[in-house]
C-alpha cells in the first residue's frame, strides 16, 4: 500500500487545483475551500482558506485512515501581474509534480515573463520546502509546505 501512495498523489495533485476544475465539494469547514478526488481506497482531500494569501492542508487517506499530510501557507506578494495570471502560471508548474519529488512543482520551470522554483529537503516521509514565482525576477508569490507520513 506503501508503494501506491506517491502514483496516487501525483494523480490526486494534478486532478484538483492544479487541473483549475478543481474537484470542489462542499467544505467540513466554515469558510474553507475543499477540493476531494478519490480512487479505489484512496481520497485526497485539500482544505484551504484565503485567496490571494491562503492558508491550508491535504491529507490522504486509505481506507478511510489518515495516512500523509502536507500543511501549506502563502500567497501573492506583488500588486502586479494580477492574481489569476500569478495562479494560471503556479497551475501549469503544479502539472509538473513528479514521483521523485510530489510535493509540489518541480525544481524549476519557466515561460515568459515568469519564473517558478521549488526548493525542499527531506523525502515524502518527512519534507519541508518553500515555492517562489518570480516576475521578471521579482517575488510575486511565496509559499512554505511541510509534511510527512502519519502514525
């Protein structure tokens, strides 16, 4: 079951927020923005608030046990390029999320006047990492993530 969780993430990252239809489902949380996508006995459910600084957290379950999570804070730090362009841009290098590294965007991608770079430390078990996209080559969002297998 081990093995399935990292193939099943990426799937689950790339079908919700990342895909901008989101898979969005009536929040357990007042306020919250839930996006859920579920394979076999595998869910992934992602609860955040805020939008253009956000706070939130994913957690998969298997069999209806919590089984990894991931806790996340940031947003947009420039009043220009606006939002939607900031996070049509973070959708595209979320599509990138990778088994070597599902947590995120990848390492580095770049098209136009933006510029997106992921930096982390630890392996899904255990991870810390910080994403940062740049506007011609000034921060226009910054966010942190931590997270790890649960006992």
């Amino acid at each position: 079951m081990g093995s399935q969780l990292v193939p099943f993430l990426i799937e689950a990252k790339r079908s919700s927020y990342a895909a901008g239809t989101g898979n969005r489902v009536q929040s357990l949380l007042p306020g919250g923005i839930q996006l859920e996508y579920r394979s076999g006995d595998w869910l992934y459910r992602d609860i955040y608030f805020g939008e253009e600084f956000f706070a939130g957290h994913e957690v998969v379950y298997y069999r209806n046990r919590p089984w990894w999570s991931m806790v996340y804070a940031g947003g947009v730090k420039l009043e220009e390029p606006p939002p939607d362009q900031i996070y049509s841009f973070l959708r595209r290098a979320l599509l990138m999320v990778d088994a070597q590294v599902p947590f995120r965007g990848p390492d580095s991608f770049e098209e136009g006047d933006f510029r997106y770079a992921c930096a982390w430390r630890g392996t899904v078990e255990w991870f810390e990492g910080m994403e940062v996209i740049f506007h011609r080559e000034r921060i226009a969002y910054q966010l942190t993530f931590s997270g790890g297998m649960i006992n």
